[in-house]
C-alpha cells in the first residue's frame, strides 16, 4: 500500500466534499484556550502529592539493593529535589534506619542501611520491590490527562494528507480519517487482510503529532502503578513552548512523550486491561487504556482474541461513553481512571459479525478498507518499483496479472505490490544480476508468494 506519490485518487463517495475542503488549506490545529501543561518541580512535601512514608519505603529498599549511595544519588533515583530528600534522609537517620558511612562532597553524605534498617527494607520488600521514582498522586495524574486531552486538538485536512502521504488512499478516505480524528471517538477499520487497516491505525496519532507529560508512576490506594513504559511510549524533548528558562524546574518525576499509538492484537486477554503484578520487576503495570491515555489504542484482528468478541466489547462500553474506566487492583479494590484513547477497532470481519446495534452506535466512525481498484493496482507497483530500485516493464506486469491475479481468480490487495517487487530484488541480488521484472523472475516471485494460498 505504499507509495511515493502524494496523489490521493477521489472517488465517488468523495465529490460531495470537494468544495468543502480545498486541497491548499494549510495543516492547523486549535488547542483548548489554556496554557501547556508542564509539571514543576516540587518545593515541599504538599506539592509533591505523596507521603513521606511512601518516599521513604522506595529509599529504604533502593539501599537494600545499592549497599550504599550519596543522598544525591538517592534524590537522582527518587526524582525528588535534593533539599526534599535530605529532609527525608535525616528522618530515617533519626528513626535509626540509616547510619552516614562517610562524607561525599560539602552538605552530603554516603548512606548505607543499619541492621534496623535492614530488617525493615526486608520486609518492605516482601511486600513491594519496586525502588524507582518517587510516584504522582493519582489525582495530579488524572488532572494532567484532562489538560492534555487528546479531544482538545483539532485536526484539519492537510494534516491528514501529511500523515498519509506515503500510502494510497481515496479522498473519502482521508475525510472520513480526519472526522473520526476530530470527533476523538472510536473507529472501526474493516476489510480484506493486506488492504492497510494496521497501517492507517497506526499513523493516526502522526496527525496530531505532539507530546504529552506523564509521570514515570502514579500512586493510588496505597498501590504504585508504573505508567512509563519505555516499549509503549517514546521519551522526547519538551516542546519549545513548554521548556522553562531552568530545565530544573520541570518535576522529573514526570516524562515528555510523544502522543503514543498502543496497538495490540491475538494476545489481547482481558487482565491487560486490568493493573497486573509483574513479580520480576516488583511493581504494579498499568492497564494497556491507562498508557494508551492521550493517545491510539488499536485493537488490531478483532475477533482472533482468546476472549470472545462481545466480552472484549462489553468491556469498552463504559469507557466509550462515559469517558472513564473501572478497573480492579490485586488487592481487588476497584478505582476509576480516565479514558482518553481515541480506540481503533481493526479486522478482516464485517461489523455485523463481531457488532450488535448497540454497540455499533458508539464507534461512529467506520471505514471500510477495500481492495485497489486496477489502475491503482498498477500505480502501486510502479511506485514500489521505483522505491526499490527494480526496472518496472509493463509487458511482464501484463503476464503477472494474467498468470497469476485475473487467471486465477486472485483479488488484488494494496500490499501484493510492495511484497512482490521486494521478492524481485531479492531474487536478482541473489543471482547477481540487475533488479529488473522479467517474466521468470516474476513468476519465481509469484510462487514463493502464493504457495499455500
């Protein structure tokens, strides 16, 4: 489905459109009228939205495990002002948990753990492991999602285009793309499998295209909860218009990501939707909606989940409509979060297999994702071919359809071309020989292609 041509080729469904959104509207988006949220750094105790007593666990068990540390390395582990962990530090000193070891530098110390200490950090951790960042109260977190609110940002045309450039869609396409980004709302992808669903799931965050603040772990209950996940989210430089004069005044505790696009698909249960215990990091995982927040999630092959369809959709009821989830705790507390996911639904299925009525009307938005039509077909091999450095040759084209597509019966499918010219290179570095078609090589190439199908 790839292209190098920024082409988008109208249909009919499209013309009643045209002379609603002219092709040269500039890219734009208009934010809620608040300034950017940007977390400071705490200066006291209340600020920080956490106890004392929480802090002082992750130190105690950060200690077990470090032997010892200088209290700067310790504010450097908690994320914490160095002025606030020191009052945290003298403290455990006067409970006799912490002894000085030696002097570090002028004002600090290294720290090691006494033997009261030392039971105590045991026990907390038979308890919990976890000795990362100091978490954000809960409800710092819940505040700064509705700040940052993937509803608040509207989209336009040429954004869309922008983020789909490089694969070949119909104007009614990008439309309909662009009104189910605008209404932030879910989105039903449906279609023949090979046709794109994952690839336009996957680019929809690229047309907004901005970050988001949010902590490296949230304390709720008594519960810590990791939210940053390095393989979910990607780490990035504040915005221009959200970096202080003194980058201290950010409260580290807290991480710049891109908007992030969760996707998901066979191995999705219905407990990765709830907080879960990882026993090898020692530390509560947030739920896949709570560090989709801000962002994509796609549930990509509906209906190959090990839990039945209609489960996976009763569960999304909720959130969809009310804007909020509920989800349980291992202690079995059950808490309410925030839903802000734009969610993509995407499968080979028509919706009246996998959908009832009811649910069909909370995802307004569904696009059907069909197969090329010929002289789209034809422009996608032409494009791959240039792209990927193979001499295209119309006659050999011609053969390969006739062989191998209408001869057959075999529906085209916006990823044959792409997939097909890459099998050509690779066949004639193999041998050696120029990346051209020829009809041998396109036929080796259908072979190893279509065999079994």
């Amino acid at each position: 489905m790839n292209s190098t041509s920024d082409t988008a080729f109208t249909t009919t469904g499209a013309e009643p459109f045209a002379c609603l959104v002219p092709a040269t509207q500039p890219a734009r988006r208009t934010n809620a009228p608040h300034e950017p949220f940007v977390p400071l750094e705490p200066a006291s105790w209340e600020q920080a939205g956490v106890s004392q007593n929480e802090v002082s666990a992750i130190a105690l068990r950060y200690l077990l495990s470090a032997g010892q540390a200088t209290g700067r390395n310790i504010a450097e582990q908690l994320k914490l002002p160095f002025g606030l962990t020191q009052e945290l530090l003298r403290g455990l000193r006067q409970q006799l948990f912490l002894q000085y070891r030696n002097t570090s530098i002028v004002g600090d110390f290294d720290y090691e753990l006494t033997s009261q200490g030392l039971d105590r950090a045991r026990r907390l951790s038979e308890h919990c492991t976890y000795c990362g960042a100091a978490p954000v109260a809960f409800d710092a977190y819940t505040t700064s999602v509705r700040a940052q609110s993937f509803q608040f940002v509207r989209t336009r045309i040429a954004a869309v285009r922008h983020a789909y450039r490089d694969l070949l869609l119909s104007d009614a396409k990008l439309y309909q793309i662009g009104q189910a980004i605008g209404a932030a709302r879910g989105l039903f992808l449906y279609g023949p499998s090979g046709n794109g669903k994952s690839s336009v799931a996957e680019r929809l965050i690229r047309t907004v295209g901005d970050t988001i603040w949010i902590p490296r772990a949230i304390s709720v209950a008594g519960e810590i909860i990791r939210l940053f996940d390095p393989s979910s989210h990607v780490e990035v430089q504040a915005p221009p218009n959200q970096q202080l004069i003194n980058a201290s005044q950010t409260d580290r505790r807290w991480v710049c990501v891109q908007r992030p696009t969760i996707v998901v698909g066979g191995e999705l249960t219905l407990q990765h939707l709830e907080v879960i215990f990882n026993p090898s990091r020692g530390v509560n995982e947030a739920p896949l909606q709570l560090k989709s927040n801000g962002g994509v999630l796609v549930i990509d092959d509906f209906g190959r989940q090990r839990i039945s369809a209609a489960d996976l959709l009763n569960r999304f009821i909720v959130p969809l409509e009310k804007r909020f989830d509920l989800v349980s705790l291992p202690s079995g507390r059950q808490i309410q979060i925030p839903f802000d996911s734009m969610l993509v639904f995407a499968t080979n299925l028509e919706p009246k297999q996998v959908f009832d009525d009811a649910f069909l009307r909370r995802l307004p938005y569904k696009i059907a994702m069909t197969n090329p039509t010929p002289a789209e077909f034809r422009q996608l091999f032409e494009s791959a071919a240039e792209e990927l450095g193979v001499r295209f040759d119309a006659d050999c084209y011609e053969q390969l359809l006739t062989r191998h597509f209408t001869g057959k019966g075999r529906p085209f499918r916006f990823c044959h071309a792409r997939d097909l010219v890459e099998q050509v290179r690779t066949l004639c570095e193999f041998h050696e020989v120029p990346a051209a078609m020829s009809s041998e090589v396109m036929d080796v190439a259908a072979h190893n292609y279509f065999a079994g199908f």
